[in-house]
C-alpha cells in the first residue's frame, strides 16, 4: 500500500523515502484514527518534481513516519 501511494518505509530510520506513487490519489485512515491524503498534479508524469506535506515543501524526499502519522496531505507534481 505505502508503495502505491509513492511512500517507502526505511527500515529502521523512522522515515519513509519518496518517490512515484502509482495512484492519482487516495484518502485513507491511519491506524490511530487521523487522515492521511494524497494529491498528484500531473499524473501521467513518470518523475516526482516536487512534494508538499500539508503545505510545507519536502526538499530532501524523505518524511518521518510520526508526520505522516499525524495526519495531513501529501500533494505530489509530476513532471
């Protein structure tokens, strides 16, 4: 599921790794009851040219497991 959504969990870091999701989006709850939604721009573009989580923009292509678990919006463009 994580991989669908362009999210790869690290192993033992705590982070998930960024990359293509291959949905154009989804909304689904998370195990303690928040929401995690996802947005792609450009959905027939094959390279992640930017990642947003609830409007702050992700430089490095990585997010900590405890953000994603808080809850929010992850908008991915496409290029």
């Amino acid at each position: 599921m994580w991989n669908a959504l362009g999210l790869f969990p690290a192993s033992g870091t705590g982070e998930f790794l960024i990359g293509a999701p291959c949905v154009k989006g989804a909304v689904f709850k998370l195990s303690n009851g928040k929401t995690l939604e996802t947005e792609v721009g450009n959905a027939g573009g094959v390279y992640v040219k930017s990642v947003e989580f609830n409007g702050e923009k992700i430089d490095n292509y990585r997010i900590s497991v405890e953000k994603i678990m808080n809850g929010g919006k992850l908008v991915f463009e496409m290029q």
